[in-house]
C-alpha cells in the first residue's frame, strides 16, 4: 500500500497524510482539514494474501474531491485483484476454494474491497448510510424537482403580464381547468425531468437508487405538488416575473444549502434549520429508500414529507384566487 | 316544443358565411335554464362594480341590439374596459344584471364566453408561436377541431392580411401586425358579439385604417361589435351608436346626432382676420345673436351664432365697418369632443 501511495501518479493527485486514530480521520473530514480519508487494518497484507481484505473509506464534504480520491483508491483496488488472480492461476483451484472473494474477482464480478464509511461520531452523520454520490445525487434530483415548481410561478406570472391569462379567462373553459392543465403539464414535466436524472446518474455513475421505484415516484410527486403550490403561493404575493424568479429561486437555494444539498455535513444549527426545509425530508426520505435502512424511518420521513406538501396546498388553495387574478 | 327558423343573411364578398344561418330555439330547454330574454343582444341592468371603495362601474343600464357597432367612448380610467370585463366574465359584478343572448353572466358565463370574441387591450399573443400556431391554439379553445378548425384558421390569418405570416412567430412582427394577430385570434370561432378594447393604441395610420375597415367588414359579415376606445375619430367613424362614459357612469348614449342635438350643440364658425382689433371683437361678442365666443392666437374668432346664415352678415358688417377684411371663414361641426366638454366640463384628452 505504501509503495502504491508513493508511486508518481498518485502523488500528482493527492497529498496524503498520516493520521493517529480512525477517529481523527473523521475530525479532520469533519473541520474540512481534510477532503478524504481512508483507513485499512493492521494485517490488511495478510488479510489480502488470504484473499479477503476491506478498506473503510470516509468521503468528505467536497463531490468532485471525493471522486478523484475514489478513483485513485480504485486503482489500487484494482491492482490487488490483478494480483490475487494471478495468485489464482499460481496455485489452482486450491486458492479458489479457499478464498471465494479471489475466484469472483477472477470471474469479473467485483465484491467490494472498500467498505464507505461514515463520520458518526456523537451522532453526527455527513452522508448518513449512503455513499457521497448517491447523497448528492439525491440532493440534486430535489433542487431540480423543486426549480420545476419556478416555471409554474414564472409561467403564471408571464401569462398575467403579457394579458395572455386574461385572454384564457375569456374562453369558455373554466378557470380552474387553465391553471390545473398548465400546473399538471408542469408536473409531468418535473416528472421526466426525475426518471431522466436517476437513469442518467445510475447508468452514468452507478449510482444506486435501491429498488423502491414506487416510492421514489412517490417522493418526487409529492415534492413536486409541493413546488407548485410554493410557484403558486409566492405568485399571489408577488406580480413581476421577475421578483417572482427571484425570491423563488432564493428559496430554493437556501432550502438546498440548509438541508445540506451543497455542502454535507454542516454544523448541527445548520441542520437543525434545514429540517425546515421540503428538501431536508424529501433527502431523508429518498436516503432511506436507497440505504434501506428501517421502514419505520422512511415512513416518518415520507409523512412529513406529504404533510408539508398538504400545508402548501392548503394554503395555495387560499392564495388560488389572487395568483392568477388578472 | 322545437322551433326551427331559418332566415337569410347578407352575404358578402369575402364568401365567409353561408348563405343561411340556422338556429334552433328549443323553448323548454331554455326555460328551464331560466332564459326568458331574447330581445336584446346584451344587456346591463343596473350594474355596479367596485373595488373598494372605488366605483369602476355605477347603476350602468345599457342594451345593445343585434347588428350594431356599439362605439364607448370616455377617458382613461372611465370605466370602459371594467365593463368589458364585466360582460365577457372575467371580473364579477358586485349588483345588477348582464345578459348576452338572454344568458346571464353570472348564472352561465361559459355559454357567454362562448358567444363572445375578445380582443383585449394588451396584444395577448404567445410570442414563442407562429401566427398560425396562436390563432390554432385560441380556435381549439373554443372547441374548433378538424377541417373546420383548419379552414376557420386560415380564414382568419386572410381576413387579417397575415396570410403571408403564417409561419413567422410575433417576434419578428410590427406593432400593427401584432394587433391584427390579437384581432385574428378573437375571430375564428365567428362570435355573435366581438369586443375589441382600445385595438389601435400604438400604431402606425395604415394599421389603424386596416383595423377600422376590418371591423366595419366584420359587422356586414354578421357580428355585434363593442368597440372601446379613447380615439372620439374612430369611434365617431365606425360606431353606429355611440356610449360615452365618464367616472364609470354612461353619461350620454345614442346616435351622433342624436346626442349632439340632445346635448344642444350647434355649429361654430371659425372667423379669422389678422389686424382684428379688440374694439370688432367686443362689438362681435355682444351681438345678441352671438351665444359662444372665444378669441383665439392669429386674429382668430370662434363664434356660435343663433341662425347663422340669417345673422353672418351682421358681424361681417362689424368687421368692415372696422376696416377689417375676412380672410378666412370655416363652418365647424359640433363633435363628440365638444360633446364630452359640454357634458364634463373636461375634455376627452384631459380625461386620459
């Protein structure tokens, strides 16, 4: 391992340093000293001559950051298996017998050497039960479901100034059917753009998204009908697209950066306010499904979830009437 | 009990309408549905809106007949588009009756809407549309689909002269084409009654001529016409009876002439001799014949006289007997501006 950290390319990507204790590995991860870490055991050699062996790995806070250590720690992943399954082909079946972690690796199916860690300590958790990618890729997927809600307020706001609106009012279609067509169309696409992005990052980036489909569909629907009754709520306070565009895209990013969507791991206020936040719960609940960590978490999560999304419909059903007045 | 009547219309060149129209009056049905009126092609009872404390419309009591440009008239903030949105349904009223076709707004507003073409002030067209894209986009609203739809497009981009636009999106269009697109869409569902709210704001003298003779086309082709403005020349030109609004009351209705002989307005004529001496215009002003009188810059009079052809030769003789000659002497029909001072005190500009 020593020899692999000290070769060239490696010391062109990272600067490494030692640290005393897995527990000031997490430290420094923590006070952003540090942008990765990675701790193997005492008798890691012996355990990789026997065929098994496991690093923990503990990303930080920075995705781009983690990515390269994860490449280069890959690499040297990589290069143990090439030897195990030399030592496969050295000894025969009799290593393979022996060491089942050695024959997969042989026949291309990886088991994972690296288990991810987490930085909990004292009950504070940077990404929880799931890898960095799949933490951002969670916090993205609700940015973008939430920012889908903006063209609902921006769209509404548009018709309303260029007197479009007030011409669909003169139609003989009610007006609930305007606005609910125009807020479902708006939905469906939120929709797409949801299965768009968790195909593209899990064939992209492999990330993994568990097998709760449903829920995952649940989740975005109900962040979604929560963004629009926001677009809906701000519209009826505010006339210009352009204050409308401001204050929501506002909302959005300090919703985002408080429930941690930016930049993991922020201190315990800054958490404690991001439980305020749709994000937060839309995370947490989506975080749960692909850890499948305790149902009981999940629905706790998923309820607030729509419970916040039925406190902004009740209310946009007060503020219906003055969002799209003309 | 089903009555069918069938009656001619009159067909024009533009081949727009067939030659008969046919419609079919199920008496009970609209019994039922509580219309008993079928008089008056609209029709305001008493119609109160406010906002607040303001009063945008006060005890309007108006009816419109089939086949009639309905000019209104009246400054900025009259009241006149409060009403237009009041008839097409898009604002409620806080009293009084509406009636469009012997619909009530109030209790049927779809069946209203679907009689109504709206071309409101602000050019509501989709931008990111083609002509054709918008004009197909409003016709399905009101239902059109199909062949009727397609053909009903066409003939309102031609009826518009936006034929040759079709495919080009309102970006790159003037403001007059813009405005006739905004005609184009209130159109191809061919309303019983079109209401075109201030439509030539902001454009050039050949759009505004175009819209002007559009909308007299489009009331020989069959339609009620509710034409807004603050322009008292086109009113004045188009409108076969004329509503004057002021403060959100209907101060004045009827004919021109009508209203002009109503309000007791007579001709004025225009004298102008340039050494006029203050001693002429004094001995002018106290004619007992002369019951208007204004001096005005370039030695120029504005007289109202009682029996003008009889009495011309008198302040004539004041000029002479001056020693001033007349260069120059024009008649000047009363109009609605002078109508609308008589009325207000204000004029129409003043207003706006």
């Amino acid at each position: 391992m020593q020899v692999f950290l000290a070769s060239e390319p490696v010391k062109q990507r990272l600067v490494l340093r030692m640290s005393d204790s897995d527990e000031a590995l997490q430290e420094d991860l923590r006070s952003g000293r540090a942008d990765y870490g990675f701790s193997m055991p005492p008798d890691f050699s012996e355990q990789v001559r026997s065929g098994k062996g496991e690093l923990n790995a503990y990303p930080g806070r920075m995705v781009e950051r983690n990515l390269t250590a994860e490449a280069v720690i890959n690499g040297f992943v990589q290069e143990i298996k090439i030897r195990q399954s030399a030592a496969i082909v050295t000894m025969g079946k009799a290593a393979s017998a022996q060491s089942p972690d050695l024959s997969s690796a042989h026949t291309g199916v990886s088991p994972s050497m690296v288990h991810v860690g987490t930085l909990a300590a004292g009950g504070n958790v940077v990404f929880g039960h799931v890898s960095s990618l799949q933490y951002y890729s969670v916090a993205y997927l609700i940015m973008f479901l939430l920012f889908s809600g903006m063209s609902a307020a921006i769209s509404l706001t548009e018709e309303r100034e260029k007197g479009t609106l007030q011409r669909l009012y003169a139609m003989p279609v009610s007006m609930n059917a305007i606005v609910f067509g125009k807020l479902a169309g708006i939905l469906a696409i939120a929709f797409i753009q949801a299965a768009f992005i968790v195909t593209f990052t899990k064939v992209i980036y492999g990330v993994d998204w568990g097998t709760d489909y449903g829920g995952i569909a649940l989740i975005c629907l109900l962040t979604s009908i929560a963004a629009v009754c926001l677009a809906v709520i701000i519209a009826s306070f505010v006339r210009s697209r352009k204050a409308v565009e401001l204050i929501y895209s506002m909302l959005v990013v300090m919703m985002t950066f408080f429930s941690g969507g930016m930049v993991a791991g922020l201190g315990q206020t800054v958490q404690d306010i991001g439980k305020f936040s749709i994000n937060h719960w839309a995370n947490e609940a989506l975080r749960q499904m692909m850890s499948e960590g305790s149902l009981s978490g999940q629905w706790q999560a998923v309820l607030t979830l729509g419970a916040i999304a039925a406190g902004l419909v009740w209310i946009s059903a007060f503020r219906f009437r003055k969002a799209v007045e003309v | 009990m089903t009555f069918v009547i069938l009656f001619p219309i009159r067909f024009d060149d533009f081949g727009y309408l067939p030659l008969t129209r046919m419609i079919v009056y199920n008496e009970s049905r609209n019994v039922r549905k509580g219309l008993t009126r079928m008089a008056a092609l609209v029709e305001f009872k008493n119609v109160v809106k406010k906002y607040e404390t303001k009063i945008s419309v006060n005890q309007l009591s108006l009816t419109i007949e089939q086949g009639e440009i309905f000019g209104l008239l009246g400054p900025n903030g009259a009241g006149k588009t409060t009403t237009i949105h009041l008839l097409s349904g898009l604002l409620p009223h806080n009293s009084g009756e509406i009636y469009l076709e012997g619909f009530s707004v109030a209790a049927h507003p779809l069946e209203v809407k679907r009689r109504i073409g709206l071309v409101p002030q602000e050019i509501a067209i989709y931008e990111n549309l083609s002509a054709r894209e918008n004009v197909t986009f409003f016709a399905r609203l009101y239902g059109l689909r199909g062949s009727v739809l397609q053909e009903r497009v066409e003939e309102a981009l031609e009826f518009t002269g936006l034929q040759k636009f079709a495919k080009d999106k309102p970006l790159t269009f003037s403001g007059g084409m813009k405005r006739r697109l905004n005609i184009a869409c209130a159109i191809t569902h061919r309303p019983k009654l079109l209401i075109m709210d201030e439509p030539t704001v902001g454009i050039d003298p050949q759009s505004r001529n175009h819209i002007l003779e559009s909308v007299k086309k489009l009331n020989v082709m069959g339609s009620t016409i509710i034409y807004t403005s603050h322009y008292m020349e086109e009113v004045e030109a188009i409108s076969t009876r004329i509503g004057i609004m002021d403060q959100g009351r209907l101060i004045a209705c009827g004919t021109k002439d009508d209203l002009i002989r109503h309000a007791g307005l007579k001709e004025r004529l225009m004298l102008q001799s340039s050494r006029l001496s203050d001693e002429a215009a004094e001995e002018i002003r106290n004619h007992p014949r002369v019951t208007f009188f204004q001096r005005r810059e370039g030695g120029m009079l504005e007289i109202e006289l009682q029996e003008s052809q009889s009495y011309l030769q008198d302040i004539l003789f004041i000029l002479s007997k001056h020693g001033l000659a007349l260069q120059k002497l024009t008649r000047v029909e009363p109009d609605l501006e002078s109508l609308f001072l008589t009325l207000t005190g204000r004029t129409l500009r003043d207003g706006a």
